[in-house]
C-alpha cells in the first residue's frame, strides 16, 4: 500500500509539471506573436508613401487665357473625381516659382507626405475673382444649403439712457398715474374752454392724492398768478403748466452723490420702522458693489430681532461683510466698531443701518443722534450722507415724519419707497416742495434694479406717460 501511494504521488507531480511547462510555453508564444505584431505595425506607420505620378506645371500663359489647370497625366484614381473648384478654406498658400509641379491632392483630406506647391498664379485659377475696374459681376458662386445668409440691414440704433429710464419706471408708477393723474385728465375731457369754477375739483384730485394742503394750494395760486384769462381757459395750457411745475419742484440744486469722496463714505440710514430701510440697503449695497466697490454693512437696528438676520442674509447675497452687535445693545457701539473696520481694511462705503424711530417718541430721536455724534468720533466728517426712508403708502403722514426727522437729524437725501403699491405717489411732491432735500432713490419693485436713481424729468415724464382724454381732446 505505501509502495503504491508513493508511486501514485510521483506519477501526480510529474504530470504537474508537465502541465505548467506546458503553460508557460503557451504563454511566451503568445507573447512573441503580440511583439511581432507590434512591430509590424510599427514599421508599416513609419513607411514612405509611394511615388505617385507628377502633373504639368501650371503655365502663367494658361491662366491669363483663363485655363484652370494644364492635361492631367495621373491616373483617374488619383485625381478627386469632383467637378467643382477645390473650396477656398482647404487652398494651399503658395510658395514654389513657377515651373514646380503640381501633386492632385484630394479636396476630403490631404494625403500624407511631401508635395510640391502650388505657382503664384493658382489661387486666382482655384477661384477667379474680377480684375479691378471692371464692372461686371462675378460668377454666381454655389453655396451649401446648410449657410444662410442674412440680408443687409442698417445698424440698430439703441434706446436713449432718458428713454430707458422713463420705460422703465412706467410700470412702477402706474396706480399713480391710474389715480389722481387720470382724474385730472376726466376732468379736462371734452372741453375747448375750462371753467374758473373747476378749479376747485382740481385742487380736490390734488389733495386725494396727497400732495398735501400747502402744496396743493400754492400750485393752485401759481395757476391763476401764471396764466392770463385767456389761457387760464385753456384745459392744455393748465395741464401743460402742471406738469412743467412738477418737474421744477422735484428739480434740487444739490450735487450728485459722490462715494468716493472719502474712504470709507459712511452713509446712515433712517426711517421709521416698516418703511423699507433693510431691504433699501441690501438692494443698494449690490448697486455698489456691481460698480467696483466694496463695501460693509453696520446692523445698527438691535432691537428688531429679524433685521440683523436680513441684513447678514443681503450681505451674503452682495458679498458684503456684516458687522453686528449683541441684541438689544447699544446701536451707535456697532456703527463705531463698523467704522473702525472698513478703515483699517481699506474699505470704499459703509452703509449703517438703524433702529426704526417713530417720528412722535421724542427720546428714541435723540438717541438717534447720539449715533450721528459716535459715528463722526469714529470718522471725522461722517456721516457723509444721511438718508431718510419713507413708505409712499402712508400718504400725508409721510410729510409729517420727513418733518420730525429732518428737525433731530441733518437729513441730506429721501429715499421713497413701494411707490409701486400706492396711489399716493403724489406725496413725492409735497416733500420735495416743503423740505426742498433732494430725492435720492425711490423704490419701484421687489427687484434689486427696481431701486432706481431719481431724475424728476423722467419720473414726470413717466408719471403722464399715457395721454389724458382732455390731452386728446384739445390737442
């Protein structure tokens, strides 16, 4: 038994090994035949193209007779069998005198390997153009359905900055215009000849539209002082006046705001609460900082817990960094800190947000100019700009607290905002008449470019952009 497990053993290694040595022979023949293959193909890359045969050189003497090429003496295999001119985009730039020969080259890919080039005469007989001077037109060239061709026209003439601004606030002013505006129009409608006594019902559409008693009253003396009695009956000359006298109480001679007049400009932000002062700020900072500049957000309004919240939510919309203080503390400490900060990093604004005030709390103002008086210890001659947000909604009421404010703080600019909401835009007039500071901005819509720069001409012009039927009546 042992004598024949051993033999069985021996028998079972020797097979083994026979079947390994089996394998790697199988193997590096395989391994030979790939080399061989690699080589072959190696070798047939690295051939020289065979020798095709050789046209005539193209004679200066043909082309002037207008030939196109001399008698081929190549084979058709080797000629494109193509009947159309060789396109422009796949011409060879010529190089060789005259007399070099010329190799057909296929108009699909360009065989590899030497080739002579083209005479200087052969682009003009590729594609033949007219000789200077000479009036006829040129052969009609086929085009691939595949180009269009767009006819001429004239250059497009873009849209004035004026206009585009007048468009633009339009759609914002339209409860306005549809309001009290519309109302005076009724009012002219159909009449040649305007009785003195409707003068009243014009000074009432002014007061429903909250232009306001003083306003309104002297617009209507200017009326009767300005026109004689022959044009006072006149509808177009009455509304003509009324909308030329907008323009001039809306019109300030005050100096475009500069914010690079000082590094950092410190503008602080005022208004009472609800009038839109936050969102005014954000929409303004991304105004800024899409012209360059950088800018920091001082989240002065502690005591309104949802408003540092939205300003740092603005300035990570704007990339502005946001500086803010302890809830409830003391909002003239976060205005100093945010002056401080933008001057020791070289930034070009600060916009300083403040705590809402409501124009009848007498000791809230004055805690409010306490943050005036912190903000210029931080900065000498800040704040440059101070101004003043007010809700158009509120009509009348927003005389009386652009009043209050600009008696506790040295308001520079009014910024009006949702004039889009309301029909009481007429109270732009009123401020502007009896507070003669400067319109700044006002708020047309949710979007960010809907916060627009003032320009009174625009902003009437847009006001009494649809003409009134008394207009059409007269006219």
């Amino acid at each position: 038994m042992e004598g024949g497990s051993y033999t069985d053993l021996v028998a079972a290694l020797v097979a083994l090994g026979g079947l390994v040595g089996f394998s790697g022979l199988a193997l590096y023949a395989i391994r030979r035949a790939k080399s061989a293959r690699r080589r072959q193909i190696e070798e047939s890359a690295t051939a020289l193209p065979v020798e095709r045969a050789k046209r005539p050189a193209l004679r200066p003497e043909d082309v002037e007779a207008g030939a196109a090429e001399a008698e081929p003496t190549a084979s058709e295999e080797d000629i494109a069998p193509s009947a159309e001119p060789l396109p422009t985009s796949q011409s060879i730039p010529v190089s060789a005198s005259p007399g070099a020969t010329l190799e057909p080259v296929s108009p699909v890919a360009p065989r590899p390997g030497p080739r002579e080039a083209f005479p200087p005469e052969a682009p003009a007989a590729v594609l033949p153009l007219p000789a200077p001077g000479i009036p006829s037109a040129p052969p009609p060239v086929k085009l691939s359905s595949a180009i269009s061709v767009d006819k001429p026209r004239g250059p497009e003439r873009p849209m004035p900055a004026s206009k585009r601004g007048v468009a633009a606030l339009v759609p914002g002013l339209e409860r306005t215009r549809s309001g009290w505006v519309s109302r005076l129009g009724q009012l002219f409608a159909g009449k040649k000849e305007l009785d003195p006594a409707l003068l009243g019902e014009i000074e009432k559409v002014l007061l429903t539209a909250d232009i306001g008693v003083r306003t309104s009253q002297k617009l209507l003396g200017e009326i009767r002082e300005s026109l004689d009695n022959k044009s006072i009956k006149d509808p177009a000359a009455v509304w003509g006046f009324l909308r030329r006298r907008s323009v001039e109480i809306l019109t300030m001679d005050a100096p475009a705001v500069d914010f690079a007049a000082a590094q950092p400009f410190v503008l602080l932000v005022i208004g009472v609460n609800g009038s839109g002062k936050t969102t005014t700020i954000g929409k303004l900072a991304s105004k800024l900082r899409s012209q360059g500049k950088s800018v920091l957000l001082a989240a002065g309004d502690t005591f309104r817990a949802a408003a540092t919240e939205q300003l740092e939510v603005w300035g990570a919309k704007v990339g502005a960094p946001v500086v803010r203080g302890k809830e409830g503390g003391d909002p003239s400490s976060v205005v100093f800190d945010s002056v401080k900060r933008a001057r020791s990093e070289g930034i070009d604004v600060v916009i300083a947000d403040t705590a809402g005030r409501l124009h009848t709390k007498i000791n809230l103002m004055e805690e409010l100019q306490k943050v005036r008086r912190v903000t210029g210890k931080a900065l000498e001659s800040a704040p440059h700009e101070t101004w003043l947000v007010i809700d158009a909604t509120s009509g009348q009421n927003a005389i009386a607290q652009a009043q209050v404010f600009t008696q506790a703080m040295s308001v520079t600019g009014i910024v009006l905002t949702k004039l889009d909401g309301t029909a009481k835009g007429g109270v732009i007039l009123g401020i502007a008449d009896q507070l003669r500071i400067p319109v700044r901005y006002i708020g047309v819509g949710e979007r960010v470019e809907d916060l627009r720069e003032f320009e009174a001409e625009d902003f009437v012009e847009a006001l009494f952009a649809e003409v009134s039927a008394g207009e059409k009546a007269v006219s």
